[in-house]
C-alpha cells in the first residue's frame, strides 16, 4: 500500500521532499475533486492525506465518500477541526473510543 497526497502546492512540498512518490499538487477545486476520484480508484493507495480545507471544499457527496472510505483511510492535516477529525477516523478504524 502506498501514501498519496493531495494539496496545493505549500501543503505536498513536504512529503514531497520526504520521498513520497504520488504527490498530486492541485491549484483549484475542480483539480482536486478530478484527482481526488482518480486516487480513490487507486487499489495502490492506502492513505490519502489531504488539507482539512481542501477536503471542507470538496462538493458534499464526494466528502461522504471520503469521510466513509476505508480504503484508502483519509487524513486530514490542518484547519480547524484536525483534531476531532483524527479522533473520528482512528474510532472508525479501531471500533473503540481511544480517548476515553
């Protein structure tokens, strides 16, 4: 399984230059809703790790998509609501509450 990410261009640098090889740098919201359905086609990606505002943008059907995938498991980094995100995410994974 590999890691994708999708962003703008200061938010994929990183990983970039941290040796991830599907960094997809998008410009617009029309860029990213293209690749993010590409991504999620993609048996290869395990992990898809996107903005928080990016994904808050996405139209409402493709982020129920992504907040219910499970392969690929979505991380949203940034924003505001990173940390209930994660919490969500890691509930859906495990089945349990991990901060209780």
């Amino acid at each position: 399984m590999e890691l994708a990410v999708i962003g703008k261009s200061e938010f994929v640098t990183g990983f970039r230059l941290a040796g991830i090889s599907k960094v997809y740098e998008t410009a617009d919201i029309q860029a990213t809703e293209s690749v993010v359905r590409s991504v999620l086609e993609d048996k290869n990606v395990g992990i898809l790790v996107m903005h928080n505002d990016d994904i808050n943008n996405l139209p409402e059907i493709l982020r129920k998509t992504l907040n219910e995938s499970v392969q690929p498991t979505v991380v949203a980094l940034g924003g505001s609501e990173t940390g209930s995100s994660l919490r969500d995410k890691i509930r859906q994974a495990v089945g349990v509450d991990l901060w209780k």
